[in-house]
C-alpha cells in the first residue's frame, strides 16, 4: 500500500527468502503449520493506520456503552450458554477489508468482529520470522501502543495465566492436534505452560473440572477458550465422550464462551461509524433492497466465512427459513491493493486488542492480515494461488 516500499520489496524477493521464512516457522514443532502463510507481509502508511485506530476506537466506544450487555443478551443462543461471570472479553477482534474512498485512499471497512482470541502468539512468531527472513524497512512495526514482543508475551501470559500455576490451565478446543491452528497452540505452551486440552479429555466431579496432566489427576481452574461451539457440533458424535460445560463449573474462564456471541456479526446492525458498511437482521429488513447484487448474506452463527453467499439473489434469501439468523451486509469492494509478482492482491486486516484486568478500556496490541486473489479471504478459499494466506501488516509509524 506504499508503492515504493512494496516494489522494492518485489524486486529483492526470491523463493529462497520465502523458503527461509517457513523453515522459521517450521523449526520448533515441525509439519505442524496448517494454512498457508503470504509470501509477503502488508506495509501500511501513516495515513490507513490513522483510519484503522480511529475506526476501532469508536467501535470500542459503542461496546463500552452501558446499554451493549443488555442489547447483547439475546445475541447467546441459549443451547450455548454458559452460566457463570462473563466478566469482560480479554481479546477482540476486528477484521477490516481495505477499500479505497471516492479520491482512490485506502480506506477500511468492518466486515466482522469477536470476543473471541486469535492466532495471538503465532503472530509474534510469524512478525519475527518475516524480519529475520526480509528486509524490513525501518520505522515498521506490527505492534501497538508501545508494545514489542517481549511486553506483549508478557501481557498474554498475564491474561491468559490469571495468576494460576500452568497445569490448572487449559487451552480448550475440539481435537486441538488436529486443528490448521496447532501450531498457534503450542507455541502457547512454550510461552506458558498451558497445555492443548480436546473437550473429550476433560471430566468432572461436582462442579470441578479435571484433566489428566502426565498422568495425573489435574482439576482445572481457568480455561483459555479457543472452542466454538458450531465446530463443537460438527465434531461431536466422533468424539468417546465430553464434559458438559454448559452445566455450573468452578472454573475462570478467559474470555467467557459467552462473549463469542455478545461481540460478533450480532453486533453489526447495531454499530454507527463510516467504517462499518450497513447491516441489518434479515427478519427486520422488510421491503428488500432493489440492488441486491450489492449485498451479501452473512448467518449469525458461523466462523472462517462458512455460510456467506456473495452473489445473493432472491431465491437464496426465500430460500432461509430461520430469518433472525442472518444479517444482510451492504457488500464493501476490496481493492487491489496489493501488487505482487503474480497479479494483485486484497487484504483483509485484523486489529488484536486485549483487555487486562483493572483497566478501563482494552488497548490494541497486533495485528494480523490475510492476502487473498478470490472473492472471499480465507485461505480455504485460495487453494493453488502463490502470493496469498496468513500474514501481518507492518504498520508505519509517526
């Protein structure tokens, strides 16, 4: 997004840089990557990254507002529910397409959001990996707010650790070693002691969790939830058994399940700011708009852009039954913005904020950033493309 710094970029490229990179990636617990990282980082100027905080500051205003709990409390499908303090969503994430405004800047637009984590240590690892792999340009950084690696391992070994010694915490999810995201979880381990755990290996007695930790006996008493309970669905009549955590527990939890659904598409219609594109609940549209090619038809309770119909037609919305299950999102057109040795590619950015305790607000800390060369982002969806997948933006400072 900076032409002279990306064809610079393109000009010293070489397979063999790109291969450096991977082996990086792939040297700690080998044959465990499982998604496709972008031969290249994203070089944000000044003047988007100015757009992109001011965008997810007032977002984090209107979730501040005293009303959002109520308003959200219908957005946590009840089969889902998890009793017990929610407390407040330590990570949000906020995923930007990057557009271009009526004098051709690049500009950002909100396509989702979530009280949910990310690939939050991989990140740190892929950010080392390009700068020890390329040449960086000076003045870069894909940290926030005064953060470098070394501080922001330290504030996710706070959130996530809460004060516990690592064998009373799991990182909880569905078959975690067989998951695209492994990698992200053991690198997870290695910075905290917190161990992968499947849903299946976790039992209980009372209202107390346990798990077997080498052997023995463990109880659990905070969980770093990485679970989505729609992948849950899919998964579980494969798995021998599992604890029902929809029951009373004596466990923390960081963040609450519930937050995974309070801060997502739910939200959406709710939110007033340029940078978010108009939503609304398909059972509130009434008459529908006569430019429906210029829409896009999102369900509530979906993940990796499962579900999304770009090309929306008539028939595909008389064709949902379940109305209050889906939003219609103004389609937003992501530039091409992004020149590489193969064609153009769109970009998708992630601003990662945390939340600690004590504080008044979360702060941004990360980013993530995903290529694609296809009309949707993910790297599913990008299969047999070269210039494209996971990445991170290097955001210009000043």
């Amino acid at each position: 997004m900076i032409p002279s710094i990306r064809s610079t970029f393109n000009s010293r490229f070489s397979v063999q840089r790109y291969q450096q990179l991977l082996s990086r990636l792939d040297k700690s617990y080998p044959g465990t990557l499982g998604f496709r990282v972008a031969e290249t980082p994203v070089f944000v100027s000044r003047d988007l990254r100015k757009r992109l905080v001011e965008a997810c500051e007032n977002i984090v205003d209107q979730l501040l507002h005293p009303n959002f709990s109520r308003s959200s409390e219908e957005a946590i499908p009840q089969r889902f529910r998890v009793p017990g303090p929610e407390g407040r969503s330590e990570m949000i994430c906020m995923d930007f397409a990057v557009c271009v405004d009526d004098v051709g800047r690049p500009t950002p637009r909100l396509i989702e959001l979530q009280g949910f984590p990310t690939l939050l240590f991989f990140q740190a690892a892929l950010a080392r990996a390009y700068r020890q792999s390329y040449d960086i340009p000076a003045g870069f950084d894909n940290y926030f707010n005064g953060y470098d690696e070394e501080r922001y391992t330290r504030l996710l070994q706070r959130l996530l650790l809460g004060g516990y010694a690592p064998e009373h915490v799991v990182l909880l999810e569905v078959n975690p070693h067989a998951q695209k995201t492994k990698l992200d979880f053991y690198l997870t381990e290695k910075a905290t002691g917190i161990r992968p755990v499947c849903i299946s290996e976790v039992f209980r007695n009372g209202s107390t969790l346990y798990y077997f930790r080498d052997g023995k006996q463990t109880p659990i008493k905070r969980i770093y939830n990485r679970l989505i309970w729609e992948d849950f669905e899919v998964q579980e009549k494969q798995l021998p058994r599992y604890a029902d955590i929809t029951a009373p527990a004596a466990v923390e939890w960081v963040p609450h399940p519930n937050w995974f659904y309070r801060i997502s598409k739910h939200t959406l219609p709710s939110l007033a700011s340029p940078y978010v594109p108009e939503t609304r609940f398909l059972h509130e549209c009434g008459t529908l708009p006569r430019d429906l090619e210029n829409y896009v038809l999102k369900p509530l309770h979906s993940f990796a852009g499962q579900g999304v119909i770009v090309d929306l037609r008539k028939e595909d919305i008389a064709a949902v039954t379940d109305l209050d299950r889906w939003v219609l999102q103004r389609k937003v057109t992501y530039a091409p913005i992004v020149a590489t040795p193969t064609g153009t590619a769109t970009c998708e950015l992630r601003m990662i904020y945390c939340w600690e305790p004590g504080a008044e607000r979360p702060v941004l800390v990360n980013n993530l950033a995903r290529l694609s060369k296809q009309k949707l982002i993910g790297v599913r969806y990008n299969k047999d493309r070269d210039w494209v997948g996971a990445g991170i933006g290097f955001f210009e400072q000043g």
